[in-house]
C-alpha cells in the first residue's frame, strides 16, 4: 500500500497545488486503495496486486486535461527543471551525517575558545603562589592562543565539510515523497531530544556563576577558590553554549532538506502541512539566533560589568520577549499571504 | 486477438458508466470493477480515465457528486445519475445502434459478409 501511495505522490508532485488537483488525488488513491484490497483478498501476492494496480493507473495527461491545466503541462517541464534533480537517500544520509559532524566539530571549536581564557586565569594564580614568575604568565598566554588556535582549526574544518555539501545547499533540488516522511519523521523525533539538549545548555549558562558565588564566599584560601570559581564559570557556561549550538547546528540541515520541495506544487504540499506547525517561527533566520544571542549578550555584558546579581534578569526578560517575537513573525507570515 | 482500441471504446466510457448507474448511484472502484466483470475482462477502464469521465460529466451536469459512509465505514464519493444524464444515456445508445449499423455494413470476415440485423 505504501510503494502504492508514494507511486501517487510521485505523479502528482509536480501538478499545481489546488483543490481540484488534490480531490483528483484523493478520489484516485481511494480507488487505487479498494482495487489493492481487492486484489490481496483474491489471494493475489503485495507485489502483484501493486503492479496491477499500477499498470491499470492510466496516464495523467487525461486528469490534466479534464482539470482545465493542460497550459500547466509546459510549465511542467519548466517546473521539473526548477525542482532540479531528486536526491537520493544515500546523499541525503551522507549530507546528513557530514553536516552533523561539522556542527559536532563547530561547537567544540567555540567550547575551546570559550574556555581558553581558564589558561591565563589559572596560571596567574599559581605564579602567585610560587613567588610571582613571569614564566607562568606565559604559559598562561600560550594555553590561551593553543585552545583559541585550536578552535579556529576547528571551524575551519568544519567550514571545508559544509563546503563539500554546498551543492545541495545551492543547487536547486527536490526529494521525493518517502525521504520527506523519513525526514519529517526524524525531525520530530530529534526535535523532543533535542529541545531538552537546548534546554540544559541554557541552565548551564546560567548555572555558570553559581561556583563563582560560592567559591568566592569561601574566606580562606579565596584568592584560589575564586580562581577555580572563574574558572568553572567558562567551562561551565562553555558546555553550555556547545550544547545549544549543537542542538540547532544538529537538526538545520533535515530542516533545510524538507524545504526544498516547492510549495506551488503538490509535492511541496506535504512538507509544508508536515512542517510548519512544528517549526513554527525556528523557520525564519532571525528567530534561530535568538537564543544564542542572547547567550552571548548576557555572558557580555556580566563580564564588562561583573553584576552578576542582576544580569540574570537578561534571561526572563528575554523568555517574554521571544514569545512577542515569535507571535509577531507568525502574524507577518499570515499577512504575507501564505 | 487484437486488444480493444482506446481510440472508439473512449467515446463510450460515459455511455457504460451512466448505464451502471442507471438504477443506484455508486462509487470508483465499485464501477471499474463492474465494467471488467460485464465485459469479462475484455475491458478493463484505467483509473485516470475513469476520474476523467466522472469530473467532465459532473461539469456537463449528468452526474452529481455526494460524499457517503460506506458500510465499513470508510468515506467515499457517490456519484448520481441526473435526469439530464439520463437523456444523455439514452441519445448515446441510439448514437450507437446507428454507428453499429453504419460500421457493421463494411465488416467481412474470411469473406463472408454480414447483413444488418444478421446473427452470426
């Protein structure tokens, strides 16, 4: 029944998108659907009773016609060619996985360079205790520049992987029925895990400081603790960006994916009724940075001006804000007429 | 045995369809299969066409379409028969007894000719 429905979509996938053309879908695949049926309560086996119900199908040419969308048959050509090639599975699997280390390899660079600082901090320290050498300032120094260097290798690398890619990317080009349930399915999937990856990495950031705050209270030794609470602060607040940056880098390129198919044809048609409800506003570019932003603007500003008793007020205000945002986008989307 | 040509048997899709739904109405597959078993699998009517037919002759207003729960209950598209319909039906069937008249004149086979009207 499956090879029967894809089979369907297949030949339906580059006709336009409108009531007519979908109830012309729904009336033959009810057909095709009793004529299977009947074939397998004859005794017939799956694979015979879907050639037959196949090789009795007929030509589209002839609903074309009668839908009044014979001037859509030349388009169709032209509409095929804009739809560019079909991907197949193992490309997809292949992009998938390469993309999904390259993010992997992306979020540990930025991990590096957050935690590079520890380098300087933590040997400072130490130099002060063993009698204040400079040899341990540089040491500190070059641990900085090896993580930093070792973060910019990092994204380089993962720079050269997308560029291999970058033909699916920029190229048009469309999948098929199956890969979109495939992928639409693995989305959703993905999407409930990794939302709580995305969540975490956010309580780390702000459960960065709790060290610093304790250790720091902490009177004796406190020169040392409150090194280790700085410390712990970036390579905490480090994890945490890597979580986030992961998650989102992880799910981008099936998301991507599943909008190459183009929305004026029934093809398309599925991807986005699969879709959009779930994305929702991470569509747009705009939204999809927000939360590292303001990762980043909060790690910013605490750090220039060290008032970490009140720049966690950032997150709820930006909580409230996000929701206004993404009410807002969605309404301009529906203005947009889509 | 040469196979049924599409070119002649098109022109009476719509004749066979109405005929099978001259008493009740009824839906796709439910009418395809009727045709194959009438015609002993002689014919058997391609799902495009089918659809076809019924969108242009619900357009032409001989047909009407209704939506209704099988006994499974699984929801199905009925189609209906319209008196214009009926009228169509029957013009058709005279259209063909003389077309089957007209052609009939002309058909030898092995030599031996056939009278209008004659048995074989």
């Amino acid at each position: 029944m499956e090879t029967i429905r894809n089979y369907l979509e297949t030949m339906f996938r580059n006709m336009p998108n409108t009531p007519e053309v979908r109830r012309a879908k729904d009336e033959l695949g009810q057909m095709m659907e009793d004529k299977y049926s009947e074939l397998i309560a004859e005794g017939l086996s799956e694979n015979a009773a879907v050639g037959t119900v196949i090789s009795e199908f007929g030509n589209l040419d002839e609903i074309s016609e009668v839908l009044g969308i014979s001037h859509f048959l030349p388009a169709r050509v032209e509409n095929t060619q804009r739809a560019g090639r079909m991907l197949s599975m193992d490309e997809i699997r292949d992009y998938l996985h390469d993309d999904r280390k390259a993010g992997l390899i992306l979020s540990v660079g930025v991990f590096a360079c957050i935690v590079s600082v520890c380098g300087p901090i933590l040997m400072d320290t130490i130099g002060n205790y063993m009698g204040g050498s400079s040899f341990f300032d540089a040491v500190g120094v070059m641990i900085l520049f090896l993580l930093v260097m070792a973060g910019v290798a990092a994204f380089i690398i993962a720079g050269r992987m997308r560029a291999k890619w970058a033909h699916i990317r920029k190229e048009p080009c469309s999948i098929d029925y199956s890969t979109a349930q495939y992928l639409t399915e693995m989305v959703r999937t993905d999407e409930q895990r990794f939302s709580a990856v995305r969540i975490v990495g956010v309580l780390l950031c702000i459960a960065s400081i709790v060290p610093v705050i304790i250790l720091s209270n902490i009177s004796v030794l406190s020169r040392l603790f409150e090194t280790i609470g700085s410390c712990l602060l970036f390579v905490i607040a480090g994890i945490g960006v890597l979580l986030i940056i992961f998650s989102i880098q992880y799910q981008s390129a099936a998301k991507e994916l599943l909008r190459k198919n183009s929305g004026d044809t029934v093809g398309g048609n599925f991807t986005r009724t699969q879709t959009e409800i779930r994305e929702g506003a991470e569509k747009s570019g705009f939204l999809s940075v927000y939360w590292p932003t303001v990762t980043c603007v909060y790690l910013c500003v605490s750090f220039l001006t060290f008032e970490w008793g009140i720049t966690w007020l950032i997150w709820p205000i930006a909580g409230v804000l996000y929701r206004i945002l993404v009410l807002a986008v969605r309404r301009a989307r529906r203005n947009g007429g889509m | 045995m040469a196979g049924i040509s599409s070119d002649i048997i098109r022109g009476y899709n719509d004749t066979m369809i109405l005929y099978l739904l001259l008493d009740r109405p009824s839906y796709g597959y439910e009418i395809s299969r009727q045709i194959r078993l009438m015609t002993e699998e002689k014919y058997v009517i391609k799902e495009t066409t089918l659809y076809s037919a019924f969108t242009r002759m619900e357009r032409n207003g001989f047909i009407v379409s209704f939506t209704m729960e099988a006994e499974t209950g699984k929801r199905r598209t009925y189609y209906r028969i319209t008196e214009q319909g009926r009228a169509y039906y029957r013009e058709k069937c005279e259209e063909w007894e003389l077309t089957k008249d007209v052609v009939e004149r002309f058909i030898s086979v092995d030599g031996r000719r056939f009278l209008p009207g004659e048995s074989r």
